[in-house]
C-alpha cells in the first residue's frame, strides 16, 4: 500500500470527482471459483483475493471515497469446512500484520462490523491490535464485515430498542428509523451509496439490509482476485452514470 506522502495514482478521467460515492460497499465474491480454475486450493484463492482488498482500499483512498466496507466472513461462512474458516483467519492475521503500518500511514481508520466473540482468540486480538492502533485517523473508513450478518444486526439494534424501553429510556412512540438506525454496529456512517458485487451473482447474501436501502447496485463478472484498481473505476462510473431520485421523479 502507499505511503500517504506519495503521490496518489490518478483519477480515472472518466470520473468526476465531485460526485464521488461517499461510502462504498463490497461483496467480495468469487475466490474459490478463481482458484478452481487454475487448478489451485481454495485457500490459494482466498490469498489472492486478500491482494484485491489492498488495491480496493488504495483505489478508494485516492479517489477520496469516504468509507469502504468489505463482506469479509458472513454468520452463513461458519458451514463451510474447518479447513477453509481456518485458513480463513490465519489469512486475516496476516494480512492484519503485513498491512496495518502501511494503512495507518495512509490515516485509514480500521473498524469492525459484526459479532466477535465467536472469532478465534488470535485473529480476536489481531483485530483489536487493528482498530485501537488506527482509532484516531481521519482520511477514509475501512469497515470489515466479519461474523457479519445484516438480519442478525437489525434483530441487534431491535433488542437494544427493547432494553432501553424496559428500562424507561426510550418510549414505543419515539422508536423509529432514527432509533433503530442509532443501534447499528456502526450508526455514524453514511448510508451506502454504491453497493459493487464480484462474480455475477445477483444477490446482497444479508449485507447490510439496512444501510443499502437506496444505494446503487453494480454486479460485475469479474471475479474478486482479479477486481483491480480499473474494475473498481469502471464501477463508479457506472455509479456516476445514473440518477439517483430516491423513490422521487425526475
């Protein structure tokens, strides 16, 4: 990743950066099926996606993208194999140590969505190790979505709604989408604008039900190892093509 004293890589001339999507967020799908073709593991796979999720956050950082959020391990991920979860975390913690000085050098705040409790203690701690050391930068957000389900986050927000009623802090009458909204992981981020899946598939797989409402949907072909800078810059573009009314006329 690139130091934050280096130059940025250009903007695609295509893009204009005053209509830049705010937050981005990312289904990263197809690595087992990239490693399939080429006669590899899926854990090969998935390593070569991590190199996907370095130039997705270079790219959104120099097109001044102010959040991205990556599907990284969902509540459904636990049925895959041992094997796979496994190699799973260990990339994680990998990653986390190869990469976190160049993101903390970038000012890329790292932050997390979902429950943790059930990760392995190491990547646990890798994870804190992650957030703590770059809680204070400002430039872009990072969210990792991991043990992560968008029903699980909504039925989340809904009991914290309940207790605070008990409890005589919040009344039936006030609760709306404000309220459930302030329960969320992550209830200060912009809503997301552009919503990009890899691989063809045409589904959101429970990915923030709640903060896509309206975003923009780009489904591509291309699978997650082999999404680069250009891919993600075709993606704004087409994001930056339509006209976002918001449930209102033209």
């Amino acid at each position: 990743m690139q130091q934050g004293t280096e130059k940025r890589p250009p903007l695609d001339p295509r893009l204009d950066p005053g209509r830049m999507p705010r937050h981005i967020a990312v289904i990263m799908d197809g690595n087992g099926r990239w490693a399939e073709r080429r006669g590899l593991s899926r854990a090969e796979g998935h390593e070569a996606g991590a190199r996907g999720v370095r130039a997705a956050i270079e790219t959104c950082r120099g097109l001044g993208v102010r959040a991205l959020t990556l599907y990284a391990f969902s509540t459904e991920n636990w049925r895959r194999s041992k094997l796979e979860v496994d190699a799973l975390f260990r990339l994680m913690s990998k990653y986390i140590r190869k990469e976190l000085d160049a993101i903390h050098r970038n000012n890329i705040r790292v932050r997390f969505l979902g429950e943790m409790d059930r990760l392995p203690a190491r990547a646990q701690a890798d994870l804190r190790h992650c957030l703590e050391t770059t809680a204070g930068n400002t430039a872009m957000d990072c969210c990792v979505a991991l043990n992560y389900g968008g029903r699980t986050e909504i039925a989340r927000a809904a009991r914290a709604l309940c207790a605070d009623a008990l409890a005589g802090r919040v009344r039936p009458e006030d609760v709306d989408e404000d309220a459930v909204a302030a329960r969320l992981y992550a209830p200060d981020l912009a809503e997301v604008d552009l919503l990009i899946r890899t691989s063809g598939e045409m589904r959101v797989s429970n990915f923030l039900l709640w903060q896509i409402s309206y975003a923009e949907i780009v489904v591509t072909p291309t699978l997650w190892p082999d999404f680069d800078q250009q891919a993600l810059c075709d993606a704004v573009f087409e994001y930056q093509s339509r006209s976002r009314r918001f449930g209102g006329r033209p």
